[in-house]
C-alpha cells in the first residue's frame, strides 16, 4: 500500500526535525515536504496534496488556524493536525472550528504523533471517540437532563439522528450511543455518516463542534460562545 504522506508545517526547524526522525522510522509513513509558516503550507499542501498536515498553531506570515481554514475550505484531500505548546485553548478551538481533524500536545509521546497520524489518514478523528470527553469538559457541557428544542439550523436531521448527535457530542463511541439508544452499533455507523453528510462535515470532531454552534449542547461558564 500507498505510504501515508505528512507535511510538516512549524516555524522551528529543529521541531521539523524531530517530528521527520521520528515519522520516517515508521515504513507506513513518508515526509513529503516541509513548511516553515502558515502561507508555505497552504501552498504545499495545494502543491504536494499530502494526506496529513502537521500544523504549528503559532507561526509567522499567517498562523495555524487560518492556514487550516484555507485547507479545509479548499476541498483537498489532507487532513490536518494542530500541534500546540497547550493542552487546550481558545487557538485550538478555533483551529477545530476551522476544519481541523485533531490536536496534539507537542511534548506528547511520539506514538500517539504516530498513532495520531494513522487514524487521521484512515479518515477518522483522533478526538473522538476517547479524547472527545476531555475537550468537552472544557469547551462544552453536556446537555442538560431536559433536552431542549432542536436547533433550526438541524432541522434537516431525523428525531434519531438529532439523538444521535446529542450523543456523540458527549464524547460516547458507537458501541455506547447503540446502548444507550438501543439501536445497532452498525445503524449507529449510517446515522452518523448521513450527520456528516448532510452538513459536508470531514469527520466527529466537527460533529461535536457542530453540535456546540448550534445549541444543541450548552457551554461550560467561561468557555467562548459560539461566533
């Protein structure tokens, strides 16, 4: 099979380093290229078409967060990952928002970058469904006992598919959104492919990011309201 292909974007060269002597071990994994500021990785990733960019969220000329905007909005296959010097904050919220597949902690061990990679270019989001939980105890609550009206922006959704969606925001895998609703895990699967594909969205992350924009779940005090 085809090698995953990575572009690497970050503004320190000894940081491009590290992550290529680490990724080039791996014989599934290829560096294709490498981008020293936000405006070279849109223009190598639109050049190299890679599967997955490796994204500093903080660099010169134009930072992460735009630069992942302008990938997502381009309609190219890569997937992005936000390597950031913090757990969470308000630039990986947005960078999330703006398309991305996934966050990682720079000073993470080097097989979850690895692992990262893989899931990622499987066509899977690496925050959900295990790291799901922890970004939304901060960046949001979940829904309250009394479930409240449907926003209007998902009223193109089925009664089931909106529970569904309550669900996945709340970071459950398939296997527990089928126990908890007492469906199939395998008709769990098509409710959240028709979720993604009646709203162009790339992966889980941006589901739950969805869900937050539109209301359907409420944020915690002192996390940013939906833009």
């Amino acid at each position: 099979m085809r090698p995953i292909s990575v572009l690497l974007a970050d503004d320190q060269p000894m940081i491009r380093t590290g992550f290529r002597y680490i990724l080039e071990a791996e014989p599934d994994i290829e560096v294709v290229g490498e981008a020293a500021d936000g405006r070279e990785a849109v223009e190598e990733t639109r050049r190299l078409s890679p599967d997955v960019v490796l994204m500093d969220i903080r660099m010169p000329r134009m930072d992460g967060v735009e630069a992942t905007r302008l990938i997502a909005e381009s309609g190219l296959p890569g997937r992005v990952i936000i390597l950031t010097t913090f757990d969470l904050d308000q630039h990986v919220v947005d960078a999330l928002r703006a398309g991305a597949s996934s966050f990682l902690v720079k000073d993470g061990p080097a097989d979850s970058l690895v692992a990262a990679i893989r899931t990622v270019a499987a066509g899977e989001a690496v925050l959900a469904p295990r790291v799901t939980r922890r970004l939304l105890e901060r960046f949001a609550g979940m829904p309250s006992e009394a479930a409240p009206p449907v926003p209007p922006r998902l009223d193109v959704l089925t009664g089931r598919e909106v529970d569904v969606l309550r669900t996945l925001a709340r970071g459950l895998s398939n296997a527990e959104i089928a126990a908890e609703l007492g469906i199939g895990e395998t008709t769990v699967k098509t409710h959240v492919a028709h979720i993604l594909d009646k709203f162009q969205l790339r992966d889980r992350v941006q589901a739950v990011i969805l869900a937050y924009d539109s209301g359907l779940v409420t944020p915690r005090p002192g996390w940013p309201e939906p833009s």
